[in-house]
C-alpha cells in the first residue's frame, strides 16, 4: 500500500504517509481504518505527508468521494488541524482542492499547506513526533 498512518498516542497525533503512485481506492481504504481505529480522536491534528508521492492516480471525482466519507463519518472535526505537507504543483492542486472541500464544510478540518515537516508540526502545535515521516 502506497499509503498508511501511525497514531502517536503520546503526542496526539495522527502522521500519514504517502509515497510511488496513490490512488483513490488506497486513500479510501487507509481513512476507513483510520476511522475505525480505537486510538483515533476526533480532534487529534493529522499530518500528512505526501512528498514521496510521485503519481497522484485521483480524478476530482475521487477527492469528492474521499471528502464525502469523510463528511460522513469525521462530525465534529470543525475545529482541528490537518496539515498537508507537499513539494510539486500535483501534489499543491490536489492538497488546495482538499482544503476547500473543507472549508465549505461543518465537519471537516481546517486543512493547511506547507512545504515542509517542521512547519507543518509547529502550525499543529506538535514537537518532536516519532512517527511514520520523521
């Protein structure tokens, strides 16, 4: 799999990791179990990292779907961070388009772009995490 996450249960955190190709059918997959993960707080910050992803194999219609799950399941997530860590233009459209699904929404994060790990953490308010992208 081409995606996976780590939850840093001292930290509060949720780290996501991305690399190769992604597809739709990968990230669905990787929220569906974060979802159902007992260590999974609505609120925790969730850092993604997509900077080792060199294909991005997700149509609009895609993130719509995937941001459609999330609406579904993800109430009350309003007032949480999520940072989305990025390096080329694919990676830029895809992580502007999520955040603007989520600004039109009552449930999902305020999602943010940054072009490396340490400032993503220090907008998460998060320090020195041992996760999947450190």
């Amino acid at each position: 799999m081409s995606v996976d996450y780590h939850i840093d249960k001292k930290l509060q955190l949720v780290d996501i990791k991305a690399s190769g190709v992604l597809t739709t059918a990968e990230l669905l997959h990787m929220y569906e179990t974060l979802l159902e993960d007992a260590d999974y707080l609505n609120m925790i910050p969730v850092l993604t990292d997509m900077t080792e992803v060199h294909t991005l194999d997700i149509s609009l219609e895609g993130i719509v779907e995937v941001f459609e799950v999330a609406e579904r399941r993800s109430a009350g997530r309003k007032n949480a961070k999520s940072a989305i860590i990025v390096n080329d233009r694919g990676q830029v459209m895809f992580a502007r388009m999520s955040a603007a699904l989520a600004d039109h929404s009552s449930n999902l994060p305020n999602i943010k772009l940054f072009a490396t790990r340490e400032d993503a953490l220090g907008w998460l308010d998060v320090a020195q995490p041992n996760a999947l992208s450190a």
